[in-house]
C-alpha cells in the first residue's frame, strides 16, 4: 500500500490507449499531427493564445520556463522550500546558464507579496548584486496549500510593477484546480502568469509534462533550447498524445478529484496531527518514530519528511477501499 510519492502511480488507461492510437508512421520530433494541434487545444483550454511545449520531465518544463525569463546573470525569487531550490539537483541554475535562486519566506511553502517584497527591498540596485528577473511559486506548494487566483493575483501585481515574469510550477495544478473549483484561466495568465509548468505525470500521465507560454513572446527561443538540452523527443507524438488524452473528457480533473478524495479522507482520520491543511492530494502528519515503523509493518509505504513527521500522498489509481485501511490505522493512532 504504497502512499510515497503519485510518482510512482500507474499510467491512466486513457494515456495507455493514446500510446496505441500514435504508433503509426508519421513525422518526426514535434512536427506530427498530435504535437502540432498542441498551441491550439491548450489555448482552448485556458480562454487565451498560449505557446505549448511537451516535455519528458518537470524539472524540464520549470527550467525551460526560467531559462526562458531570467538571463545567466539574474535572479529567480521562489520560497526556501520550491521544489526548484530543494529537489531538481541545480537544474534551474544548469538550464539559466548560472541564474542565483533567490529565497524568500511563507507558510506552507507559500510566497506572500510582504516576504517577496522583503526580500525585493534588500537588493541594492547595482552592479554588484544579483537582480532579479522572475518570481516562482509552485501551485499546489510542496506542503500540499494551495494558492487561490487571488493569492496569484497578488503576487503577479508585485511581479508587473516590479518588471519582473512569474512563473507556476504546477506538477500538482490538476489538484489545485479541483480543489479551487476554478477555470484554469482564473488561477494563470488572469492572474498574472507568464509560463506555466503544466504537470501530467503525477496525475495518471506516463511521460509527458507541458510548458504553457501565456506570454508568447518568451517562447521565443524555447523550441531551441529544448533541442539543445537533449529534450526534443525523436518521437515526440507519443509525448503530445499523452497529453491529449488527459485533456479528453477533463481526465486531468476526473484524476485530480479522485487524488484529493482520498487525501480529505486521510485528513478526517488525523484529526489534530495534521501539521498543513489539506488542500491538494498531501498529507503531513505528527507520527513517532515508533508509530511511523508501526504503520510500515502494517505494509503502509510513505515519506519521512522530518524528525516526527510523515507525509502521505493519494494518486488517481487509489480509491475509497485502498485508502481506508491506512485511514483506519491513522485514526487508531489518534485514539491511543
């Protein structure tokens, strides 16, 4: 029963099926039919004339964007926490050609106007000191919160009255969607995103991530940096029809709203050792260690995120039958 990371969930049977449906002769790299109905269908999508990019990675897609807004001399504002500080192994910095990931502060991994203002005011304006070119904010955040179009709307006014691109990593925007009840229009360009990281694997995709360009302008260039980086698929079809059939019929929504079931039913059992309110389809919890081997030998799989802490995430696959034995297991701690 494994809770560790929607990483290591299967591929959804929609994806599967589009595998089949682009295994047939066609053109090579990105200029089959699949990937050339990309900018148009994505555009649809979010009510707006955006520039679609398929990509193998998250980290690509995140990188691509940044390398894309921020010059090697500049700097990326984005909380201590992002994924793209912590976890994508120096990447932004190798993509940018040296760019200085600049880090402010936030509850629950989320930026506010006040701590990336605080961080802006500090910066003297010369030659001696990194500049900033590009905020980051990663929607749903690495604790599983969630920023509303209002939170985004803020930051993306500080961002334009301060010259600066915003960026969304969102490898769980599916789950913030559905946990808002937005359009995804209202959480990204109306509220002032330049570049979106659109994520699909953690949401029943296999291998295919997308860059959404809500500016245009900055994609200028990203076709050749994606082949310079080693990311242009020679078969890039089967990337772009992953991406259509998640897409199909809002299956990235149906997954999403499957995931964040599953962790509001984990959230009902934990009750006050929560340690972040469950808003996505992430849990963290207050366990001992002794309670933590216990729900392992339990055959219970998640993450150690901390002396004390554990955190629990809920992919597509898992429904109501799979995830009520670990429910029942926490509310058992919570009783003793």
């Amino acid at each position: 029963m494994r809770f560790f990371s929607d990483n290591a969930a299967p591929a959804c049977p929609e994806v599967l099926a589009s595998l089949a449906a682009a295994n047939g002769l066609d053109t090579a790299y990105d200029g089959d039919g699949w990937s050339t109905a990309l900018d148009e269908r994505v555009s649809a999508l979010f009510e707006t004339e955006v520039r679609a990019f398929w990509l193998p990675s998250g980290t690509a897609a995140n990188c691509l964007a940044l390398a894309a807004m921020c010059p090697p001399y500049g700097g990326i504002v984005c909380h201590r926490d992002a994924h793209i500080q912590n976890d994508e192994g120096g990447a932004p910095e190798f993509f940018t050609h040296g760019a200085k990931l600049l880090l402010a502060e936030g509850d629950g991994a989320k930026l506010t106007p006040g701590s990336v203002t605080a961080l802006l005011d500090g910066i003297v304006n010369d030659v001696h000191r990194v500049q900033p070119h590009a905020i980051s904010i990663t929607n749903a955040t690495e604790y599983g919160r969630v920023y509303t179009p209002g939170d985004v709307a803020a930051i993306g006014a500080l961002a334009r009255a301060r010259g600066l691109h915003l960026h969304m990593d969102g490898a769980r925007f599916a789950n913030a969607v559905v946990h808002l009840g937005c359009t995804p229009a209202e959480l990204t360009w109306r509220a002032g995103v330049d570049a979106l990281s659109f994520g699909f694997i953690k949401n029943g995709g296999m291998t295919a991530e997308l860059l959404v360009f809500f500016d245009t302008a900055l994609a200028e260039g990203t076709r050749q940096r994606r082949k310079r980086a080693g990311m242009l698929l020679s078969k890039g079809r089967y990337l772009a029809a992953q991406i259509h059939a998640m897409l199909d019929d809002d299956v990235w929504r149906r997954n999403a709203r499957i995931a964040n079931a599953g962790a509001a039913m984990l959230a009902r059992a934990a009750g006050d050792r929560l340690i972040h309110p469950v808003e996505a389809n992430e849990v963290f919890l207050r366990v001992t260690p002794d309670e933590a081997a216990r729900l392992r030998a339990a055959g219970f799989d998640f993450y150690d995120w901390g002396p004390g802490e554990a955190r629990l995430v809920i992919s597509w696959s898992q429904g109501e039958a799979e995830i009520a034995p670990l429910a029942d297991a926490i509310a058992a701690l919570c009783a003793q």
